[in-house]
C-alpha cells in the first residue's frame, strides 16, 4: 500500500484529521508523484504570502519552527500509519524550503522559483551530512535532513544573490 492511501486510511475520525492535514501538508503529500516536489509548494505559497511583510525574516523563522513543531508531533501518527518516514509526509520539505528561502527581505518570483530548485536538488541528493539525519528517530529524523538541505539551499542563494545576480532582483517589491 502506497504511503498515500495508508495515510488516507488512518483517518478514521475527527481526531486524526489535523495529524493527516499537518503530514500532508493540507493534502500536498497525496500527489500520485512526486510527492515531496509537491509538498514543498507549500512552503512556496507561505514564503510567496509573508514576501511582503516586514521582519520577513522573523515570520518565514517562526514559521519554520511552527511547522517544524506541527512536524514533529504528527510524525508519530504518520509512522504508525504508513510506516517510517512516509512520502506522503511533506510537512517537513515545507520547513526545508523555509529555510532556504530565510533572508532579510521577501523573496522575489525570481528567488521563489530558484529556491525552489536549489532546495529540492539537496533534497534529493542528499549531500553529507544531510542522509545521516535520517537515521535519528522519529519525527526529528524525518525533519532535520530537511533543515540541513535547506541549510545548503541558503547558502547556495546567499551565494547567488551576491556573486551572479543583481541583489535587487532577489527581493520583492510592491
């Protein structure tokens, strides 16, 4: 059974909706492919809607570490239903991607877009240490090689930000 139709079948009443919201990520890890590409669109969609805030910094860090929380609690509840670190959990490519994208100023479509590639390239290959994180238990296991993907996307954007293009072309402006 797939990680996707497990999760599905573990809800069994009102109880287990906001683990399986909070997992899915409002239902992103269900995509039949591709399902941590998907996921991290969320973290697009939160970094895209807080880009003009100010303290952008602050907000995208407190919403890291919120979902990080949400995360971390709801991990239990995924790996009972589908097994350990479940595809169809992608609260924690959310969190990978803010990291990424957790500069000074809102991002612009631009270094919305690149973040995004950047991110899931470490995500996928998993560079070391990123892999060996897997192997902590539970839901800081599944989390935290996410954070240190996103650690290496960061630093991969500070870098492209300075050295290749004009820093203005990486902020948001209304």
């Amino acid at each position: 059974m797939s990680s996707q139709r497990a999760l599905l079948a573990a809800v069994r009443g009102p109880r287990d909706v906001v683990p399986f919201a909070g997992a899915t990520f409002f239902g992103l890890g269900l995509a039949p492919v591709a399902p941590g590409t998907f996921g991290t669109l969320g973290g697009v969609a939160i970094a895209w809607a807080l880009r003009g805030t100010e303290d952008f910094l602050l907000w995208i860090l407190l919403a890291a570490l919120a979902l990080y929380v949400l995360g971390r609690v709801v991990a239990p509840w995924a790996e009972r239903a589908a097994g350990k670190d479940p595809g169809a959990y992608v609260i924690d490519e959310v969190v990978g991607y803010l990291v990424t994208v957790a500069w000074i100023g809102g991002p612009s479509t631009l270094s919305l877009f690149t973040a995004f590639v950047v991110f899931r390239f470490f995500d996928i290959l998993k560079p070391p240490p990123v892999k060996r994180f897997e192997r902590i238990p539970g839901g800081d296991g599944i989390l935290l090689d996410d954070v240190i993907a996103g650690l290496y996307g960061a630093m991969v954007m500070a870098a492209l930000r300075l050295f290749v293009l004009d820093p203005a072309d990486w902020i948001w402006s209304a």
